[in-house]
C-alpha cells in the first residue's frame, strides 16, 4: 500500500495530538471523583453525554458510507454520544436534514460538501447557533470559509493526480473518468487530477449512479465506440464490479481502476481483475469526525489546527489484497 508524499505529510502533522497525564507525588494529590472528564471521552462513564448528527450526500446502496458510518459509531460507543445519520443526493434535501439537526440543537455536526452551494446557507445557519462542524470526504477547499472546525478527507485533487502517475507507469495512453454523479465537485476533482498529471487523454463519462444497469450499459457502449481505451477509472467501489462486467461484454483490454475499497474491490484485485485501488479510509473519516467533536466540546481541540486532515490517497493493489480481506469483511476498510 503506497501512500503520496502529501497525503503522509499532512496526516502526520494531524495526528500530533497528545494528551499528558499529571503527576502526582506521595503526599497525595486529586481523586478520581476529583478529576475532570478525561478529554476524548476516556471513561464514558464520566464523560458527558452528548448528541452528534452526520448528513452526507450518499445514494441508496453506496457500501462507501455504511464504512463512514461503522467508524462513526464504534468512536461514538466510545466517546459516549448519541450518533445520528442522515443522507440525501440531492444537494437541497441534504440543507433541509442540516437545517433538522440544527432545531433539534445537537452538539456538533459533520457534514458533507459534495454540492457545496446548496448546503451553505444551512451550514451557516448550524455555526450561528453555536453548533461545532466538521466537513468531512468532499468540498474540503469549502470547510474554512463556511466556518467549519476542520476537513477529514482525503485531497481529491491529489488522489486524481496520483491515479494519472500510476496510468503513467502501467504504460495507458487513453482513459475513461467514470463520473456516477453530476455536479458532485469531488468526483469532478478527481478526474481532473487524472488529466493533470497523466500523459494519455482522458474523457470523462457521466452515467446514472443511482441505476446500476443503466451505469454499466453506458459504460460498455462507450468501450464498444472506442477500442483504444486501455483504462477505465471509477470513482466509487460499486462502479469498479459494473466496469467489469462492462468491460467483459463490449469484449474490451482495458484496465479497470477504482477509488474506494470495499470486500468485492480487494476480492477483484485478487484475481486481478481490477489494476489498483485508491484508499481514502472512510471508517477513519467517521471515526476521527466524531473524536473530533468530542475532544473539541471536552477540551477545546481542533484536530490539525484547522488544517485539512488527510486520510489518503494510498493505492492498492493485489499485493494488499490478502491483508485487506478480514478488514473489508467486518467493514471497516
């Protein structure tokens, strides 16, 4: 599993959060019932109850974010918090969820930013009345402007350009950006990273995410048009196995690529059938959003200093396959 330059760099600067323990000499010092709650939640028996609300832009049946939302609750089981989840595609129903969670007076929100415009009002509207807000997975460039604590994701951009680099080195001249949702800012600064960096041409291909035959039918018409495709680049688990079969169909050589993991991703870089993955972790995204906010409401942290906390790219292939199969079974990776 190769993680870029940048990704690593940031992520460790993130994670220098510690906590230091005070001693105490022989003559005694504070007791347990003395002692404040320990930052984080520690001891949820001590810690106090707290309610934290996610919205994000998922469509029915994306395996991606039941793996945010497996991280979300294992660190709210921990951080004693009551973990609500809402999602909606469209951009206006994902404000009016925001809009729900910020009357109900939760204690911090995490949002996020796949159609920025349509949920600023409502993200205001959750910073105004005092709520703390952590963007999390897309429209990180958005998360300081629109008042959030911080962005837990990976850098889309960056994922893109390290997906042409790897076109690059497999030796691809032609490639097919998969985009399954329009107007989703993320996706779009994924496929253009690819044309950044990569040395072939790329074409971006939009298809009806939410109807996998129509998705996969699009795609093996577009390999049947143009035979000089050598790589396919979903950005998303489920569109990599439609690539596939698509792939078989139109009777094509291309290379499938995806971004995200899920078990049947790691069981198709096994047989190899897929080239190479690009891991953003989406159980750390929702599993540090909330220690996150629990930390921030305990003892006033900001996890990276404001700064966006990276949890990818790394690319994986059949090499990590065999060490990635229990943990995308149990989902979460």
């Amino acid at each position: 599993m190769r993680t870029t330059r940048t990704a690593a760099a940031a992520l460790l600067a993130a994670v220098v959060l510690t906590v230091t323990a005070a001693g105490c000499s022989d003559s005694g010092g504070k007791s347990a019932e003395d002692k404040p709650p320990t930052p984080g939640g520690g001891n949820p028996a001590t810690t106090a109850r707290m309610t934290i609300a996610m919205v994000t832009h998922s469509g029915e049946g994306d395996t991606f974010w039941d793996i945010v939302q497996n991280g979300a609750e294992q660190a709210a089981a921990k951080d004693n918090a009551e973990f609500l989840y809402a999602a909606d595609k469209d951009g206006k129903e994902q404000a009016q969820l925001i809009d729900s969670y910020v009357a109900k007076k939760v204690d911090g929100l995490i949002v996020t930013l796949a159609k920025p415009e349509a949920v600023k009002a409502s993200v205001a509207k959750a910073v105004k009345a005092g709520i703390p807000v952590i963007t999390i997975n897309s429209g990180g460039r958005h998360s300081t402007a629109y008042g959030a604590l911080t962005h837990i994701g990976q850098d889309e951009g960056v994922a893109g350009e390290a997906v042409g680099a790897e076109l690059n080195a497999r030796g691809k001249k032609k490639a097919l950006c998969v985009i399954h949702e329009q107007g989703n800012v993320s996706l779009e600064e994924r496929c253009a990273g690819v044309k950044k960096t990569f040395k072939g041409t790329v074409e971006n291909l939009n298809v009806e995410g939410t109807n996998m035959p129509a998705a996969t039918s699009s795609i093996e018409a577009k390999l049947q048009s143009a035979a000089d495709i050598d790589a396919v680049v979903t950005l998303g688990a489920p569109f990599a196995a439609a690539s596939v079969r698509a792939k078989q169909s139109a009777g094509s050589d291309a290379e499938v690529d995806t971004f995200d993991l899920n078990a049947a991703v790691v069981a198709q870089l096994k047989a190899r059938r897929i080239g190479f993955a690009v891991d953003q972790q989406p159980y750390l995204q929702g599993y540090v959003a909330v220690d996150a906010l629990r930390l921030h409401k305990d003892n006033l942290n900001v996890i990276g200093g404001g700064k966006p906390v990276l949890t990818g790219p790394a690319l994986v292939t059949e090499k990590d396959a065999e060490r990635l199969e229990d943990l995308t079974a149990r989902g979460t990776r």
